[in-house]
C-alpha cells in the first residue's frame, strides 16, 4: 500500500507573481532613491553656495575693519587693503574672488565702490556693494568700514 504525501509548495503562475510584484516594488524604490539623490545634490551645491558667500563676506569685513587705507583699482579689478605693516589684496576674475592663498568660488557680477556715501569708479573707498550669482537668485553684500570719530575731525 502506497500513501501519497502531498509536499505544501507555490506553483510555477505564484513563483512568477512574486518575482514581478517583487519587480516593480524594487523599481519603485530606485527611483525613489534617485529623487532622493538628486534633490541631496542640489542641497549640497546650494549650501556650498551660501557657505562661500558667507566666508567671502566675513573675510571681506575683518579686513573692511583691520586695515587703515582700502582703494580699488576698477581697470584692474583689484581690491587692496594697506596697513603699515601689511597688506592683503583681492582680486576679482571671471568666476572666482582670490584673496592671497583664499579662492572664493563666486560669479561676482558687478562690483560698486562707495567713498563718503557718493559711488566711485576707483580709488581709496569706504564701503563696497557686490551682487553675486545669476540674476534670478542673485545676492548683494554691502561692506563697510567703521570709522571712528577721529576720521571725522580735521
């Protein structure tokens, strides 16, 4: 006498189900995973943006307010700083700030030295105005040095 055992196993049509709900729930989650990947870039290239834009303003600003004489050269689109024992100069290209061994990647669009209020084509200023990055997201900084009452006598 022979009994049968029937051994519990999916079909070949369940097997087949399985791998391709399995299939598309796997592509769903890659490209889940590529929006996730591409909106991580653009975070990180914007807050690099923004963390340049903010080195270059606070670099601009202590040396706005260490050194005695600012001037700017627009021919040569130099920005220098003199004390009387140091200097440090800027120099502004095509799409970069270089301070001395400093490299700040920014678009600098256009540059407007001020001195007493009045704006300057080149010379020795007081304050400065730059307007950085493309225009529908442009920034502007406005740099300025604080004078003491001294400056003002004569």
């Amino acid at each position: 006498m022979r009994i049968d055992k029937k051994i519990s196993a999916m079909t070949i049509n369940e097997m087949l189900v399985v791998i391709i709900v399995s299939t598309i729930v796997i592509g769903m989650a890659f490209s889940v995973l590529r929006m996730v990947q591409k909106h991580m870039w653009s975070i990180q290239k914007h807050i690099s943006a923004n963390t340049t834009t903010v080195r270059l303003e606070q670099s601009l600003w202590v040396d706005f307010n260490r050194y005695n004489s600012i001037s700017y050269d627009a021919a040569e689109s130099i920005l220098v700083f003199k004390s009387e024992i140091d200097s440090v100069t800027y120099k502004f290209i095509e799409e970069s700030v270089i301070k001395a061994r400093d490299t700040f990647k920014l678009d600098v669009k256009s540059k407007h030295p001020f001195f007493n209020g009045n704006a300057i084509t080149s010379g020795a200023i007081d304050a400065i105005k730059l307007y950085i990055g493309k225009p529908e997201r442009e920034k502007s900084l406005f740099i300025y040095k604080r004078k003491a009452a001294n400056q003002f006598m004569k």
